[in-house]
C-alpha cells in the first residue's frame, strides 16, 4: 500500500465505529468512486470544520453564534434543558414536544477519567440563570454518572431561585412491559402518577 | 439441576471419554496427580466459564493441542441442556444445545456450579475481600438489587477516592454529590450484606457437626460505616458521617468509611476462630459457611451442583463421618475428591464411586439406599 493510502486508512480508523477493515473498505471506496465524490467530500468536511463551531451561549454545533436556536425568538427562554451531548439535544428537537432553550455540557462528570466539572461546559450554564430562566431540566442519562452529574448541578442550582426538574425515566411509548428491565419497571413503579 | 455426563477433549491429561453423573454424591478417589481434580475443573468452567485453578483458561489445553473442549448434559426438572466450551488461544467459544452464545449473560447463572477447595480457608484465615466476596455471591442470588447498588457504590467510591487524591481543596458541592451516591448504595449493601450474616448465622449454627459438639458458632457482622454500633443506620447519617471524615480521608488519601470496609467474624465459643479454632475446626468452619450459603441461596435459585475437591484431607474419621451424613442432608448432586474412599465405602448413603486413574474415569461401587 502507498504511504498516501496508508495515511488516509489511518485516518478514517480514528471514527469512531470504524476499525481496521472497515476503514481499508472506505478508503478502497473513495478512491475506485469518481474522482468528483472525494474531492466533494473533502471541500465539505473542510467546510464544515471551519465554520461549524460550538454557539457560545448553549454549546450545541452552528454556524453562528449565538446558534439558530438561542437566536429564535419563539422559543420559550424560561425553560433550560439540559443534555449531555449534541445529539441528545437533536433527539429532544426531532420530538416536537420542548420548546425552550438548551444547554449542552458535553459530557458527564467521571473523575476516574479525568473529567470534573472544569472539564465541561458547567460554569457558563450559571451566567445564563441571571435572566428570564425560571426551570432547568436535567435531561441526563440514567446512569451513576448521569446521576451524580444531576445530582451536582441540583447541588448548584438550589440556591439561585430556579425551579430544578429531572425528566421521568420509564415504560418506553409503544413497548410492552414483559421486556422492560427490572431497574426501569422499578423506577416506572417508584414514579407512579396518579390518574 | 444436577449434571448428567461430560465428554472432555485435549483436556490436561484427562482421556477424551464420556463420564456420567448420577444425581446424588459423586466419589472421585485414586492416588495423587490422576486427574480427579480435572473433572472438576471442567465441570466448573462449564458453569462459571472460569476456572478455580487458573485465571488463564488455554492452560487446561493439554500439551502439544491447538485447542480443548469441554462438553456437559444437564437435566433441570426432567429437560436436557447441552453446553459445549472450546478453548483455544484466544479464548473461549460457547455452544449451548448447538447453537453459539454470543452474550455470556445467557449462560451465567444457568449452570449453577459451586466449588470448594483447600484454599477457601481463606474465608476463615485470610483477609476481609475474601469474606465481603463470600457474602456478594450469596448477595446476587438473594437480593434482587445487590448487583445495581454494588456497581453504583463501588463507581461513586472510586469516584471520591480519586477526587481526593487528585485536588488540593476538592469543590464541596462536587464530593457532595458522590457522597449522596454513596449513602443510598452503601446503605442497601449493608443491609443486604446484613442480612445475610443474619440468615447465615441462624443456618451454620443448625449445624452442629463441628468438634466438640458443644462448640458455639456465631458470625457477627462488621459495618465498614459503623464501628461499634449494630444498628442499620440511614441515609443521612451517613452522609454526615462521610462529610465529618472528610479531613481524614484527605490526610489518608481514600475514604476511610463504607461498605468496601464491611467485614465478619466468626466466633467459636466466643473467640474469633481466625485466632482460637484449630486448623480442623477451621476447615470445618469454612466449609460449614459454604454449605450454609448454599443451602439459604438455593431457596431463590435451581441448587448448584457442588465440588468439593480434597475438603476431608484435615479431618479426623469422626469429622469426615459428620461431614458426609451432613452432605447426604443437604441433597442436591456432589462432587468430590478424596485419596481415600473408605469411609465412603462404609458410610451407609446413596453414592457412586470412581476410580481415576491416568485420566480414566471408572465407576468401582455404587449403592442406592
């Protein structure tokens, strides 16, 4: 194989998801297909690393910032939602059912690898509470670090006068109970709601 | 559950046969070095996928081979499984009634295999990590949410340790919310691990096969939260007693305080045994609480099949008499080792019993009572 084949399979291992074959069969791809699709490719990737970046206010990934969505002004700016990393803020928008502002921390707390609150996007969540925010909502994952990374922000937020929420974890619309696990049914269960 | 044959390949030195079980006490005998404990050890990595001999499984691959296979019937109420393990260089494949199990989780806990050997008298001798183990194996079977507790305390422990050895003034509200982590987890663990020792207690001393039948047996619980009192404690107390040991923990380094401290002692007569039993009434102890474990888990589970290998080697005859009166009690199907059978032979109890020889396995007596 060339040196330039080699750099670029070395490349594309780094993806993640992609290993040493896959990367082999992606690079053998680009480079049978019309020479057009990789030049396209690498003006689009160059592209988009240069003008996407994370909007200074929330850290989703825009073009400007502040980003589309601190920026529209029928969203609701009382409500913060706040996620661990950019597609989970995609998959609360692809919903339809959040209509307030999102801040994204890019990560959780785990101090076993190094990451604590300096490594994330925590400090600039608190200079937005100065304004209209009346709620946060913790839209983290279920799991210890998710849970002490909630646990930590409530810590922080529970004297600046704003409503803390966590959102529910349980029955998933549309599945049937028999093939839920048994951390989620108890956790259904514990958070019942009357009717 | 009990194991009905297994058919062993390129497996140490044992010959590539069928051997059959029969639902009861198993009598492996013959001189040193001829295979017995490799029977064991097979049906051992049948059920646990790992060995009590070695932690790198291609060892039981007999020399020379590429790989080994390791093959076993099972019958729980009246229905067969097969399980079939290859090892070779790399690892293991597992094959369960022909078809290949990607997830081990699908045969974990199956198969329920417990071994015993000279070393489990570490449980008595040896450090407090070998007796919170102890308890965590009956803790997984009885209680339904020891495993999520046990993974939530031990991440959250890690957690704290690791910010008190790595920031000079670690941030309050940061080490809080570990410590909240740590409260609920560590206080279901404890009343867990509790209430085993509890369950356990009342079990071993129903027990009374030990020497002296006078002898006194008690397990006392140690909490790694509370020194002293014996008390279930919550939530909240131990957050402040974490937040009370904080200038300790970062004078030492690590939490001082926790369920990762838990311990028991045994006592015999009102002595700790690790100081005052003999080494007979050590190993009786130890296989005392071992039997007991099994007995309380079985309830919650399908009973193991048990493998005792070399357990009688210490005791005088009139030990080993009550201990084989006390196995044919417990019922469920045995397996053991021992260099001499006589005992067995004279003992009137259902039994089989092999001789093994140069990696053969035949069956010299057998009595149905």
């Amino acid at each position: 194989m060339s040196e330039v084949m080699r750099r670029l399979v070395a490349l594309l291992r780094r993806l993640p998801g992609v290993g040493e074959k896959t990367a082999h069969r992606l690079s053998i791809f680009l480079l049978t297909s019309p020479p057009e699709y990789g030049r396209e490719l690498a003006r689009a990737l160059q592209e988009a690393v240069e003008r996407v970046r994370p909007c200074a206010v929330c850290g989703n990934l825009s073009e400007s910032t502040p980003c589309e969505l601190c920026a529209d002004p029928r969203r609701d700016r009382s409500l913060l939602c706040v996620v661990e990393r950019v597609p989970d803020l995609m998959a609360i928008e692809a919903s339809h059912e959040f209509g307030g502002l999102y801040h994204v921390l890019h990560g959780v707390l785990d101090p076993l690898k190094g990451v604590g609150p300096a490594e994330l996007n925590i400090e600039p969540l608190f200079s937005r509470l100065s304004g209209e925010v009346r709620e946060v909502i913790l839209a983290l994952s279920a799991s210890v670090e998710g849970e002490t990374t909630a646990l930590y922000l409530r810590q922080r937020l529970q004297d600046r006068g704003v409503r803390v929420s966590r959102i529910a974890s349980g029955i998933p619309v549309g599945g049937e109970l028999e093939y839920v696990d048994r951390g989620t049914i108890g956790r259904a269960l514990s958070g019942r709601r009357e009717m | 559950m009990f194991i009905t044959e297994i058919r062993t390949r390129n497996f140490r030195n044992l010959a590539d046969e069928k051997v059959e079980f029969f639902d009861g006490i198993n009598v492996l005998t013959g001189n040193n070095a001829q295979g017995k404990t490799s029977v064991l050890e097979a049906i051992s990595i049948l059920g646990n996928l790992h060995s009590f001999r070695t932690r790198r499984l291609r060892e039981v691959i007999r020399f020379g081979e590429k790989n080994s296979d390791i093959f076993g019937k099972f019958t729980r109420s009246g229905v067969e499984d097969e399980l079939l393990i290859r090892i070779d260089g790399l690892g293991r494949r597992i094959i369960r009634s022909g078809k290949q199990v990607k997830d081990i989780a699908e045969v974990l806990g199956c198969f329920p295999v417990s071994s015993f050997s000279p070393d489990d008298i570490d449980i008595i001798k040896g450090g407090s990590l070998v007796r919170r183990r102890f308890l965590d194996k009956g803790c997984i079977t009885l209680f339904r949410h020891f495993f999520e507790n046990h993974r939530a305390y031990y991440k959250a422990l890690l957690s704290r340790n690791r910010i008190i050895k790595t920031q000079g003034v670690p941030e309050d509200d940061l080490l809080k919310s570990y410590e909240s982590v740590m409260a609920v987890s560590g206080i279901e663990l404890t009343k867990m691990r509790r209430s085993l020792v509890n369950i356990l207690r009342t079990s071993i001393r129903r027990k009374n096969f030990l020497e002296n039948k006078g002898a006194i047996v008690d397990i006392k619980y140690k909490s790694g939260i509370y020194s002293e009192k014996d008390v279930a404690g919550d939530e909240d107390e131990y957050r402040r007693l974490l937040f009370d040991k904080r200038s300790i923990d970062f004078q030492r380094g690590f939490t001082t305080i926790g369920p990762h401290r838990d311990d028991f002692v045994i006592m015999i007569d009102g002595h700790p045994a690790r100081e005052f039993a003999s080494q007979g009434q050590k190993r009786l102890l130890a296989i005392s609480m071992l039997l007991s474990l099994i007995e309380e888990t079985r309830k919650a589970e399908n009973t193991p099949v048990l493998l005792l290998d070399d357990v009688s080697s210490e005791l005088d005859s009139k030990n080993r008499r009550e201990l084989y009166n006390e196995l044919s009690r417990i019922g469920g199907q045995i397996l053991l080792t021992t260099t001499d059978s006589s005992l067995y032979e004279e003992i009137e109890i259902p039994i089989r019993i092999y001789h093994v020889e140069t990696g053969r396995c035949t069956i010299k007596m057998e009595r149905n009572i």
